[in-house]
C-alpha cells in the first residue's frame, strides 16, 4: 500500500513533464507564425521603442508557454529597427513583407514613422496595429489596413471630459509643441473645455527643439487662467514645469498625451512637477485599479522579473496590448493570412491592461480604418510618487 501511494505522484508527475515536453516539442517543429514589428530602437525615440518592444515580448513569450497559436505553432515577432527615422521605417516594412513574408505588423512610433509606413501596408496589403501614434491622419487618410490603438486628440479630450469639473477647471491656457499633433490637440482640447463652460486664453506654441520657454510663460502668466495644459516630449515638458517654477507660475498643470510618461517626467522635473496632472491611457502602476486587474499585475509582475526600468511601464503596456490584439485577430481568422487577420480586427472584442479593445470605423467611406476607442486615465505626482488623484482614489 505504501508504495502504491509513492508511486502515483511520481507517475503524475511524469505525465505532466511529458506533456509539457510534447507541447515544446510541438512549436518547435511547427512553423512559427510571423508577427512584423517596426520600432525605433536606435535614434531620439529609441527609449520609447525599445520599451514597446519589450512589452511585445512578455505577451508573446506567454503566448508561446501557453501552447502558442493556430494549432501550437509558435509566434515569432520579427523586429525591424527603423531608428527614429520615416524612410527607414518605410523600408522596414518592405522587407518586413516581402522578405520576411509577416503577415501582420505591429508599428511603427512615431507619428511620421507610422505615417511614413502606411502607404507600404496598403500597396502590400498587410494589416498593422498602431500602438503610439495619436495623429489624425493615420485614421483620417483612408488606408482600410489601419488598426490603431492609440487615440486622436478629439477622442482624448472627450475622454477627459468628465474630470474638467473635478479637477476645478474654469479657465486654461495652453503651451504645445508646434506640430500638427501639437496644434490639433489644443484645438480639440480647447473646443472641449469652452463647451464645457471654461474659458481658453491663451495657446502658446515652442518649436520642438526649443530649450527655453520663458517668453511663452511670461505670457501664460499674465492671463491669470488657473489650469495650463502642456502637450509635447518628456524633456520639453520637464523643462516647462522648471521654467513655470522659476517665474512662480502658480496654477494647475495638466500633460497630454502619454508619449510623456508621468514616471518619467517626475525624474526629469524633480520638485517642479509636484501636483501635477497627466492625462494617461493606462495605469499600470496601480493594476487594482486597472480595468483588467489580473492580466494588468501578471504583466507588471513579469516586467519587474525581468528587469526592465519602472519609468518604461506605460510604452510596454503599449506593446503588450498590440501584440495581444494580432493574437486575438489572429485566432479569430483561423489562418496566418493576411485578409483573414484583417477581417479578425473588425470582429476583436476584449479586454487588454489598457481597457477594452475593439475598432470602429473611421475615415472616408469604403477605406476606413479602424480605430480602438481607448479608456482615458488621470494620474497626479505628489511627494514625488505617481498616486491616483484624490477624485479618482474614492470613486
């Protein structure tokens, strides 16, 4: 009897290791599905791509422990660095395509990057998921292989709509970059504050290699507005916050777009970015109160296992949920087609760490794109710490 009940573990145990051994068997003979990813993983932006590439990692590898895809075959993210610049980021997806044969591409940073990509997608006729660029254009243009997860300006003020009157905001003033994505921001933020009764002052406007925004604050200053929103890079609003500081600019700060982590922000600003606002498209600093609180603590659980810096949270959510969106669409076409995945996008219903993902169409009829209607966070610095604002905290 006593050895009866010895051996069974042993047996159970064998079984689970041969099983395992059989599903590792089984992707490595397989043949891996394609996933094409272009990021700028060397030039200015490669910080940022380099943390979207590694959140694409962590979703994949979880993926592939889990019996990988499409009957067990394994998913291989083929990565092309198109460092920081649009012409090499339109090469990459040539090769991604036509050497590599990707079905599906994930990319590509940038605004201009992506931008520059597109018409390859369409000629080519292979889908791409945009996880960071916010230009109109990307969904406005007519490219109907466009899924993009990132929101415009006019879909992030609308989603920061309901926090105007918690945060107090009754009149604004606005310092942005002077680019397309800049400019259309405060305009859309702008028609959406004066709707919501607030007045807009001033709109102020620094070129996006400028290292002094002194004279653009002194007149900020002189509106008496009590809300200025910021839109541009990490360095340049780290550098606002400083010079705001120094010309005692007292008023309510608020950044948008999170191409500028607040993690980030914070070490670069130091004490000038104590109580201010930033307007996110996910928290995972605080995985509770994310809208998928599991999925959200398994991901930042395995990125602090492998090391990667806290500051790149937010850019590895980014990748993390596009990759998860290709693996969705891509068990809902059945095959590693391009058409098919396409297809699986419209039909993409879930649940990411960002919030809920599926696309609606936007653009001109009969070459829409889609586009994902993201969920807007607020996150605030205080004592130095990235916190939920009090509003947020008691809800």
């Amino acid at each position: 009897m006593i050895q009866r009940w010895v051996v069974l573990p042993v047996l159970v145990a064998a079984m689970m290791l041969t099983a395992s051994a059989l599903v590792h068997a089984q992707l490595q003979v397989l043949p891996s599905v394609k996933v094409g990813v272009i990021q700028p993983l060397s030039g200015p932006a490669a910080t940022s791509g380099n943390y979207v590439r590694m959140g694409a990692e962590i979703a994949r590898d979880r993926l592939n422990a889990h019996g990988g895809v499409l009957g067990g075959r394994r998913l291989e993210l083929v990565i092309e660095d198109n460092k920081s610049d649009p012409a090499e980021t339109a090469s990459a997806a040539e090769t991604l395509i036509v050497r590599s044969k990707v079905r599906v591409i994930m990319g590509a940073g940038g605004d201009a990057m992506t931008l520059a990509a597109m018409p390859k997608i369409e000629e080519r006729g292979v889908p791409m998921v945009v996880e960071t660029s916010r230009g109109a254009p990307i969904t406005t243009r007519g490219n109907p292989w466009i899924f993009r997860l990132s929101p415009p300006p006019e879909m992030e003020a609308l989603g920061f709509e309901p926090h105007v009157g918690k945060l107090g905001v009754k009149s604004a003033d606005f310092l942005v970059v002077n680019t397309d994505r800049g400019r259309s921001t405060a305009t859309a933020f702008g028609d959406m504050l004066k709707q919501n009764g607030a007045t807009v002052g001033v709109t102020e406007f620094m070129e996006p290699s400028a290292t002094d925004m002194s004279a653009q604050l002194a007149k900020i200053t002189a509106t008496g507005s009590d809300t200025l929103f910021l839109a541009s890079g990490v360095e340049q609003i780290a550098l606002a916050m400083k010079q705001a500081r120094e010309q005692g600019l007292a008023r309510k700060i608020v950044t948008i777009g999170d191409g500028a982590s607040p993690t980030q922000i914070v070490q670069r600003a130091g004490a000038a970015a104590e109580g201010t606002y930033h307007i996110v498209c996910s928290i995972p600093w605080f995985p509770e109160a994310s809208p998928n609180p599991r999925i959200a603590r398994e991901f930042v659980d395995e990125w602090t296992k492998r090391g990667h810096p806290g500051e790149g949270l937010m850019e590895g959510v980014r990748g993390h949920d596009g990759i998860t969106t290709i693996i969705a669409a891509i068990k809902l076409a059945g095959k590693d087609d391009a058409r098919m995945i396409r297809d699986g996008l419209w039909r993409v219903y879930f649940s990411g760490i960002s919030g809920p993902i599926n696309f609606v169409k936007d653009g001109p009829s009969g070459k829409e794109s889609g586009q994902n209607r993201p969920s807007i966070f607020v996150v605030q610095i205080r004592d130095a710490k990235l916190t939920l604002p009090d509003f947020v905290a008691k809800q």
